[in-house]
C-alpha cells in the first residue's frame, strides 16, 4: 500500500489552544469556594459538539468571577460568604446554568445581577431560604420572559401603567416600546408561561385586544433583587463621575 495514501489525523489545534483559557474559570470559581490555588488539570477531554458552549460558558463565568472578585475587593460581598451554603448552593444554579442551558446575554445579565444582590446581603441574609429559590426561578426564565417582567417593573415604578388605576393607556405598546420586543404576539407566547411560574397574574383572557396583566408579588420581589443591581451601578458611576 502506498504510504502517501495514508495520512495522521488532522490536529485540532484551535481546541488545543482553547484549553488554558477554558480552565481559568473553572480555577477561579474553585479559589473562591476553597480558597486554595487549583493547579492545571494534566488531561482534557472535549467533545467537539461541546467545544463551542465551553467557550462561551467559560466566557461568562470568567465574567461573572470577575465581577465577584470586585464586589469582595470593595467589600460588598464578605470574603466568607461563598463558602456557606446559600452561597454555594445559588452559585452553583448560576454555574450549572452556564455549563448546561447556554444563557444568552440577558438571561445571564439577570442571573448575574440576582447572585450579585444576594451576596452582597443587602436584601436579604445568608440565613433565608428565598435567596435559592429566586436563583432557581430565575434559571427558569427564558429572554422574552425576563424582557416583559422588566418592562412592568419599570411601568409600574414609574407610575406609567399600574393595575390598581385607571388606566387610559393599553399595557401591550406600553410593554412592547419598554422591551423592545416590536411583536404582540411574542408578549402572548410569553405571558401564560409567567403565569404558570406565578410571576405575573392575568387580568383579562390572553386573547384579549385589550390584554392586561401585572406582576405577582413573587415577581415584584425577583424584579427588586434585580433592579438592586442596576440602581446600584448607577449610583457609583455617578459618585465617581
């Protein structure tokens, strides 16, 4: 047989040089919880159908330590508080999230903002037990889901549609011009997977022209959790300006 019609495997060397920077989250995240340096794995084994979402997921978790390691740096976040059981057990939703669910950027912005708020035991203390839950529920939570209850939030701290008042305005372009979302319809998909998380309450039938609904307490609270984060990045850069 002709030796030339034999050829090695091609190397996959843009795999190869992915994996220092896909073990430096995974170090980070092991500091945190431990405190003790981890050292390189000697072996990696990556499935090629896996290779794109342990980049991005590593992508997001290097931003996510990043952000904690700054919340502990300014003294926001106790440099213990990742080694007691809500804070494990919350991290490691957010964690499982990016390893399993490939969040998009907004469902990891509000899964981000939520862990940040909870750490930080501002809203809430180590001891609760609604901390988990809310990080749980808010890994439930796809993108248009976390856009409309964002949109009501803002309407109804704003006082530009409420559902204890007259109301002249309709709530749909109300939702649609705050979350940029253009469709109606999208807000209809969405809405009854809300409502079976008991996050928002319907106040008429979903086929409604004149569709009204708002957000339960449940889901005032998680909005509250979240917006801490944004209100609070707001106030530094605007003490530092």
């Amino acid at each position: 047989m002709n030796d030339k019609l034999i050829s090695k495997p091609a190397s996959t060397p843009a795999v190869t040089e992915q994996v220092p920077a896909l073990w430096k989250p995974i170090q980070a995240v092991i500091e945190l919880l431990t405190g003790v340096a981890a050292s390189e794995p000697k072996d990696w084994y990556l499935s090629a159908g896996h290779v794109l979402q342990r980049i991005r997921g590593g992508h997001l978790t290097t931003t996510l330590m990043n952000e904690i390691n700054a919340y502990r740096d300014k003294g926001r976040i106790k440099e213990d508080y990742f080694r007691t059981e809500q804070g494990q057990a919350c991290l490691q939703q957010v964690l499982n999230a990016l390893d399993n669910d490939s969040p998009d950027e907004i469902r990891f912005n509000a899964m981000k903002a939520l862990l940040l708020v909870i750490a930080s035991e501002s809203m809430s203390s180590r001891d609760d037990v609604l901390p988990y839950e809310l990080t749980r529920l808010s890994r439930q939570l796809s993108s248009t889901e976390v856009l409309i209850m964002t949109a009501c939030y803002k309407l109804y701290i704003t006082g530009e549609w409420r559902a204890d008042q007259e109301n002249k305005r309709q709530l749909l372009p109300l939702i649609l011009d705050k979350s940029g979302l253009k469709f109606a319809e999208f807000v209809r998909l969405h809405v009854p997977y809300l409502q079976n998380k008991y996050l928002v309450e319907l106040l008429t039938e979903i086929g409604n022209v004149h569709l009204r609904f708002k957000l339960t307490g449940l889901g005032m609270h998680l909005c509250e959790f979240i917006e801490a984060y944004h209100s609070e990045r707001t106030e530094t850069r605007g003490g530092s300006a």
